[in-house]
C-alpha cells in the first residue's frame, strides 16, 4: 500500500475518534458505547458519497429527460473503495467487536 494512501487512513482515523469522542462526551456515554454507532455513520456515508451512478444519479437523469425531451445514456453503478472507505470500514468493524462485548457482558457497564 503506497504512502499516500496509509497517511491518508491515519487521517481518516484521526477525524472519525475525534468526531466520536465529542459524541461521546457530548452524551456522557463510554466511547466505546458509540463507537459501533458512528462506525455505520461513517462507512454508510462514504460508500454514498464514493459511489457514482445509483438510484440518486437514476431520478436526476429521469428528471432532466422529462424536462427536456432528451434521452442520456445510464450511468453504471460503481463504487471507488478508497482509503477513506477502507479505514471507515475498519473504525466500524473494531467498533462491531466493541458493540459485541458491551452486549453480552463481556465488558461490564459503566459504574456511576
């Protein structure tokens, strides 16, 4: 994996705790508690804004071929797994672990 790429992660990670961390402060809950929470938030919005061609990109083309009369051609679905993805992605699963643990009482709750 190139440089760039890994830089690219690290920054990715750094932003996602942060952004967790406030949560997490702002709700007086364990950071590990919304971990799982805002992993989906993360990954769910970046493979959105990664993916080019679905179901938005279907209405806007529909739209415009009814304004004016004008057929274009269909986009394809794709998706561009990138650095920013991959790293959601992992922030997500570490987080499913996390989720896992505090269910089944693995890890106790948080003490008063």
């Amino acid at each position: 994996m190139p440089r760039k790429q890994i830089i690219i992660i690290i920054i990715a990670w750094i932003v996602e705790i942060s952004l967790t961390y406030w949560v997490a402060t702002m709700f007086s809950v364990r950071f590990i508690e919304v971990m799982f929470f805002t992993g989906i938030a993360f990954t769910l919005g970046t493979f959105y804004f990664s993916s080019s061609g679905g179901a938005m990109s279907r209405l806007y083309t529909s739209q415009v071929s009814a304004q004016t009369g004008i057929i274009h051609e269909r986009e394809r679905f794709k998706v561009k797994l990138g650095p920013v993805f991959i790293a959601s992605l992992i922030f997500f699963l570490i987080g499913l672990v996390f989720f896992i643990l505090l269910v089944t009482g693995i890890i106790p709750p948080q003490k008063v």
